[in-house]
C-alpha cells in the first residue's frame, strides 16, 4: 500500500501502520515474557521440591536421633 499521501487520509494510514507495527512488537515482548515466565516457575518448582525433600530427609534424621 503506498503511504505517499499528504492529506488527511495518508496520515492517517502511515499512523496505522506505525501502530500496526508497534502492536506486533508489543505482542512479540508480551510472548517473550511469558516465555521467561513459565521458565522461571519451572524452576522454582524444581527448587521447592529440592527443598521439600531435605525436609523430609531432615526431619527423619531427627527422629531417628530422638528415638
């Protein structure tokens, strides 16, 4: 579509396709974040069952102690 247009109407066509493209980057970083999102709570999953299990391990090494 050529945007050579100086009235009115061409500007507002060039200022849709700016927005257009400005819309398409923001969808590009939204999908990027989220991305890094779910990484991170995959990792954080990992750490707390990491951590959940030396729990566990740490309270049977306590009660095999007391007993």
């Amino acid at each position: 579509m050529h945007l050579n247009k100086v009235d009115e109407i061409g500007q507002l066509a060039k200022a849709f396709k700016e927005m257009n493209h400005n819309f398409g980057e923001l969808v590009s970083e939204i999908i990027l974040s989220a991305s890094q999102v779910t990484g991170s709570s995959e990792q954080l999953n990992i750490t707390s069952d990491q951590v959940a299990n030396a729990s566990e391990d740490m309270a049977k090494t306590i009660e095999e102690i007391a007993n």
